[in-house]
C-alpha cells in the first residue's frame, strides 16, 4: 500500500509546489475604453483585455498581474519597469510602440463623427469651423490647421462630452476612432442613425492595432502568446470579441 501511494504523494507535493509566473498588464485607466474597460481598477474587461484572458486560459503557468493607472504614469511605468504586456502599434511612439506582436490584432479607421446629413472628404471642410476635441488628447494630424487658426477648436471632459457637443451642435465634428465612437454611441443609448461618419484618409490614416512588450519581455512566452494570438484569429474569435463592444 505504501510504494503505491508514496508516487502520488510525490506529485501532489510537486503540484502545490508550483507557482504560477506573473504577467503584468498594464491598463490604461478610464480613457482606452473599448480596448481596455475598467471600473475604479476593478471589472476588467475590453477588446485587448477579453483577448488578454483568452490567450492566458491557455497559458495556464502564468498568471496576469493587472496594473490601472492614468495614461501619463501609466507611459512613465512602461519605461520603468521590465517587463510588461499591454497594446500598442508600430504607428505609435513611446514604448507601446517597442515590441509589438508580428501581426495586427485588427485595424482601426480614423473617422470625424458629425450630424446626420453632414459629410466632408477633405480639410478645407473644416476650416473656419470648430471641431471638438478632447483635453489630454493629441492630434497631431490637425496640429498645423489648428495653431494655424484655420480650423477652431473646443475641448470637452471626455468621448460622452464630444459625443454630446456634437448633438447640440456645439462643433461641426469629431475626430476619434470608429470602433471607439460606436462603442460609445452604443454606451450611451444613442441612435446611430442620428449620426454621419466622414472619413478624410490624408489627414487621419488608419493603423493596426497589436499586443505590445517590453523589451526584456520573456521570448517563449511572448512566441506562445502569438501562436495563441494566430490561431484566434483564424477561428474568429478576435471578430467576435470586437463585434461585442463595436455593433449597434
């Protein structure tokens, strides 16, 4: 009874033994919503952060270590730390812009959102208008019309506040990603057919978005989670995971 219990008693001993490795992911907290959703650091959820997890399920020797900070600590953290997962995009500096997946996890267009029947397809549109624009965000796309005075501006709180100036006719337009204007549009309880999207492609182009690392971010690991990253993808589940917070 005893040599045929002690084999067991060993790989039980062997199981509570191990511990699982820590994966921090960094969150960018309240302003990256549909990417990264989060409630006071708590009920986490999102685009990257609902792929995050799956990926993990299958990963199950590592355990996410979730950080929430501003953006501005939040960048200040990326380039203390050593190593860290987060989103990012080879369209971007800074450090979400170190190590990035070698394939997008999607692409996201750039639109100007305005009333419906509104419509405009180049940036003489725009002039001797006002856009509404959000305080802590960067545009530099429209920086030289702007300091230039040709086109005006307004800044609101947040995307609710830019999406309600817009209805009250406060400003002309919005600039902002598509996915994240449906995602608020539909937060909101706002009929999307009250509202027209206009797309100026010279002026806001649109980039794919990916998990980024650190530099120092464990290689093997970072190869399971791209395999990981690979096969959701062709199974359509990347698709349904946006569908979740984009669709009307």
């Amino acid at each position: 009874m005893t040599k045929k219990l002690f084999p067991i008693f060993i790989l039980f001993c062997v199981m509570i033994g191990v511990k699982a490795e820590n994966v921090n992911y960094f969150v960018i907290g309240s302003t990256a919503a549909p990417f990264q959703i989060e409630e006071n650091g708590k009920n986490h959820r999102g685009i990257i952060t609902d792929i995050v997890n799956e990926v993990f399920q299958g990963l199950r020797k590592y355990e996410i270590v979730t950080h929430t900070l501003p953006f501005k600590r939040y960048i200040k953290e990326l380039e203390k730390q050593e190593s860290w997962l987060t989103y990012g995009s080879d369209s971007w500096t800074g450090p979400q812009s170190w190590n990035i997946t070698q394939e997008g996890l999607f692409e996201v267009n750039h639109v100007f959102l305005t009333k419906k029947g509104i419509r405009f397809n180049k940036v003489s549109d725009l002039f001797n208008k006002r856009i509404v624009l959000i305080t802590g965000f960067e545009y530099p796309e429209l920086d030289q019309y702007i300091k230039s005075g040709r086109i005006k501006t307004m800044r609101v709180a947040n995307h609710e506040a830019a999406i309600k100036a817009i209805q009250k006719d406060r400003g002309l337009a919005f600039p902002e990603m598509e996915i994240r204007i449906k995602y608020h549009l539909k937060t909101m309880g706002m009929n999307f057919d009250d509202f027209s999207f206009s797309t100026i492609k010279d002026v806001l182009k649109g980039y794919k978005i990916n998990l980024a690392f650190s530099r120092n971010f464990n290689r093997k690991l970072q190869l399971k989670i791209e395999k990981s990253l690979r096969a959701m993808k062709k199974l359509g589940r990347i698709d349904k995971i946006i569908a979740k917070y984009s669709e009307r």
